[in-house]
C-alpha cells in the first residue's frame, strides 16, 4: 500500500489488521516497505528506514525488528533460518536468525513458485 502492510481475508476481502510502516512517501519516493513475504509461519519485509521486520500474521504486530543499517528497496530472501537482503547503497547483508523454521522464500535460483527448481 505504499505506507502500509494490510492484511484481509481470502475469503470475505475483509481487513484482518493494518500495519502502519515510519517514514513519509511524498518525500521518501513512494514506498516505504517492500511486497510482504509469507516464510514459516511469519510475514516479513523490508523497510526503508533499514529494518527487516518479523510480523505475527494474526496480529500485524513486530514480532522481531533485524537492523540492516541501509535503506531496503527490495525484497528480501529467506531460507532455513537465514535472511539475506541488499540495501540501496550495495551491501548485501546475511541475517542469522538462529530460527531454521523461518524458511520458504528462496528467490534467488528458484521460480516464481519458490520450490527452488529452476526450468528452461
């Protein structure tokens, strides 16, 4: 949404919960965050202000804030406990979690369908 995360229901399209990301898009460029990504049992995202942030899927609520310490534009990759994630000025930046059950996102080397396999 730009300057939040907002989460409904598949099946009425009812709001579950909104979460409100810092920052102002007018003068920041347009988003705040990233595309949300759904990795064992959690929601994470990237922010502009340079924090990967953990969300509770129920709730909405920060569950774990990881400092990235650069600004994030672009969404981040997670695997058995791992999340890696670039930042505006080119770091890349590996994120031990010391969690193995956060898992599921491997965009890097898999399809669209994240299963990690690859086809021509």
């Amino acid at each position: 949404m730009g300057d939040e995360v907002v989460a409904t229901d598949t099946d009425t399209g009812n709001t579950l919960w909104k979460f409100k990301l810092a920052g102002d898009t007018k003068s920041q460029g347009g988003f705040l965050g990233t595309a949300p990504l759904a990795a064992g049992g959690s929601v994470l995202l990237g922010t502009l202000d340079g924090k990967v942030l953990k969300l509770d899927p129920k709730t909405g609520k920060v569950a774990t804030t990881f400092e990235v310490g650069g600004q994030i534009r672009s969404q981040p990759v997670v695997d058995d406990g791992w999340i890696y994630v670039g930042t505006e000025d080119g770091k890349l930046v590996a994120i031990d979690t010391k969690d193995p059950t956060i898992t599921g996102w491997p965009t890097w080397g898999g399809n669209a369908q994240r299963t990690g396999i690859a086809r021509r």
